[in-house]
C-alpha cells in the first residue's frame, strides 16, 4: 500500500506471435500470477487445465515456457486487458485506475489474428471495441475460482465457442454471456473509467 491507498501494479507481456490466430484475453493478472510472472498461476485458476481439456496437450504438466510454446503451435495468444492497475487482493472488482494495454499494435504483431475471446465479464467489456475493429468476439465464463459454474460446464462452454478451431472455419454463432445466469452478472460492478496510456 503506498500513499493510504493499493499499490500501483503492473500486468504481464503478452504470449503472441505473428500465427497468433485467436487471442484470449483476461482483465488483469492475480498475485500469484504476477509473484510467478506466469498467467493463470493460480493452483485454483482452471485455465491450463481447461485448455489443455480443449488443445489435447497436458498443459497443467509443463514448464510455463513449453505451455507458451504449446499455445501459440495453436496459434492461440493470451494477454490481459489491462496494462496496469491498482488492486488490493485478487478480485476483479477491487480493480481501480485501469490503464489499457495498446491494442494498436496488434494488426502488426499478430496479423493472423480474427478471434478475441474474453475469459470472464471483466474483459468482456472491450468485446465492442475489438467487434468495431472487425475481429470476431466471444465473452466465456471465467476460468477464475470465484466463478463457481462447474469446470464441465465451463468446458463445454469454451469448446462450443470454437478455442483451439482453426480459425479459417466459421464459429458456431452463440452469445456465451446469455447462457449464464442473471445472477451472476450482478456481481460486477459498472466499467471503471478507463484511462489510455498517455492520459
């Protein structure tokens, strides 16, 4: 804590390449993502499981540098929304002054990119951005632990949004936000004001 309020905190470099045909975005990194430098550190987090699940490699197994190496033989990036950010604790709704990554840069570090997914509310909520940009978008339950729903249940969410299709192929047209329930919605706040770098 600095200044009687959370600390100013700092995201993770994205998993991209020039192949990079489909991008998962997340909202910001956990504290044990950032002590790890590793996304999705979290032992509770079922983001490796849930994509080693849909990809048929044994993610949770690997070093973190074979798991990139894995995803992007996919053809599959990870990134987060949010460059930096204050937060105290793990929630996604303790995020305060988020700053957006650059997403400029995107056409020309990942020219093959067509799909952005978003795991999770939070993220979702730049899906219009990116559909204004003419990238295909899905928002999927979160693979976070606060999110409750069952890992199968996520699974077949993940799977029929069409992660790990290749992305010449026309994905099943579904709005994975309407198959949740209400309920859960309610539990996020209103997007902060989100300031640009430079601001």
């Amino acid at each position: 804590m600095t200044g009687g309020g959370p600390a100013l905190l700092h995201g993770l470099p994205p998993i991209l390449d020039a192949g990079v045909g489909s991008l998962i975005l997340g909202s910001f990194p956990s504290p044990a993502s950032l002590a790890a430098a590793h996304y999705y550190a979290h032992r509770q987090n079922q983001f490796w499981r849930l994509l080693g699940a849909l990809l048929a490699e044994p993610l949770p197994e690997l070093d973190y540098a074979d798991k990139q190496r894995r995803l992007l033989k996919h053809g599959i990036g990870v990134w987060d929304v949010y460059r930096q950010c204050r937060r105290e604790g793990a929630l996604d709704t303790a995020i305060q002054s988020p700053v957006l990554n650059d997403f400029a840069g995107l056409r020309r570090d990942a020219p093959a990119l067509r799909r952005v997914f978003f795991n999770g509310q939070t993220a979702g909520r730049c899906a219009v951005w990116f559909q204004q940009q003419g990238y295909e978008t899905c928002v999927l339950p979160s693979t976070s632990p606060a999110y409750t729903l069952a890992f199968e249940r996520k699974l077949a969410l993940w799977r029929a949004a069409g992660i790990g299709v290749p992305s010449g192929n026309q994905l099943t047209a579904m709005t994975i936000p309407d198959t949740l329930d209400h309920e859960s919605h309610d539990r996020f706040p209103p997007l902060p004001r989100v300031e640009r770098e430079g601001s």
